[in-house]
C-alpha cells in the first residue's frame, strides 16, 4: 500500500513538504471510526426524531443536536490521533527525507550512526520527546477516559 500512496504523493509534489506530510496525516483510523461508532449507537433515535418534528433539517439536527453530543469522542479521537502521529516514524522517515524537515522521531535517529549510537543523546531527547504527550495526557484525562468509558459497549 505504500508503493501507491508513495507514488500518488510524489505525483503530486508532497513529498520532502511539510504540507503534504501533514494532509496525509489527517486522514482517521480505525480506532476514531470505532470510538464514533459506538458514540453514535449510544446516541437515542428520539432525540433526532423530535427534533425533525420540531422542524429542524437535517443539518441543523446534526450540528446543534448530535456534534455535541460526541463531544468526548471528538476530543479522545484527537488526542489518540495526536499521539499516534507525534509517535509515528515510519512515513515521517520516507516522506521527509529532506534533513531540514523533521519530525520528533526521525530527529532522535541522528545521534545512531556507524560509529556507534549516543545513548545518553537519545534518552535525553526521549524524556524530552515523552514531555509534551505526558503534558496532553495529565491535562485532558478526564476527557480521555470518560469518552473511552462511553463508547464501550455496555453488555
């Protein structure tokens, strides 16, 4: 799968640009389209049925009504999409194989070399790599364990 969505970015001029590392970034996994899922199942029929009894379209139900009731979703799914990417290194390494353009993960890879890896080098850039994640986690648990708790399925 790589092969295509390679060769699809290089047509299209995204690869060595932050840009284009980013629009791929964006797309979603399977765990937000699991945790909406079970936010939506959760979610009563009457609650859109009143309100298009009421008069509001579609839309309107959507926006006022059902988008913030996934709130918690919402926010897990970007905190969990957050850290996957901050974590992730596989396409940053093959789409930003310019040296100018870095992600956190490729930047600890410069301390291996053929010489020998910098230990100390690379734990230090990891506690520091671990801080700002660590930070997300302390001030948005609540979030994330509250809309993981209430897109499990209740049995």
């Amino acid at each position: 799968m790589q092969v295509t969505v390679y060769k699809i970015m290089s047509t299209l001029g995204f690869v060595n640009h932050l840009y284009g590392y980013i629009i791929m970034m964006c797309g979603t996994d399977v765990i937000s389209i699991y945790i909406f899922i079970q936010f939506m199942e959760n979610i009563s029929n009457s609650v859109d049925e009143s309100a298009i009894i009421d008069g509001a379209s579609y839309w309107t139900v959507y926006w006022k009504i059902i988008l913030p009731l996934l709130k918690p979703a919402v926010v897990t799914a970007c905190i969990l999409k957050g850290v996957s990417v901050y974590n992730e290194y596989y396409c940053a390494n093959l789409y930003l194989m310019d040296k100018e353009i870095r992600t956190m993960s490729t930047s600890l890879y410069t301390f291996v070399g053929p010489m020998g890896s910098q230990y100390n080098l690379i734990c230090a850039g990891v506690l520091i790599s671990i801080f700002p994640a660590f930070l997300v986690f302390i001030l948005c648990q609540k979030q994330i364990y509250s809309g993981i708790t209430q897109g499990a399925v209740k049995g």
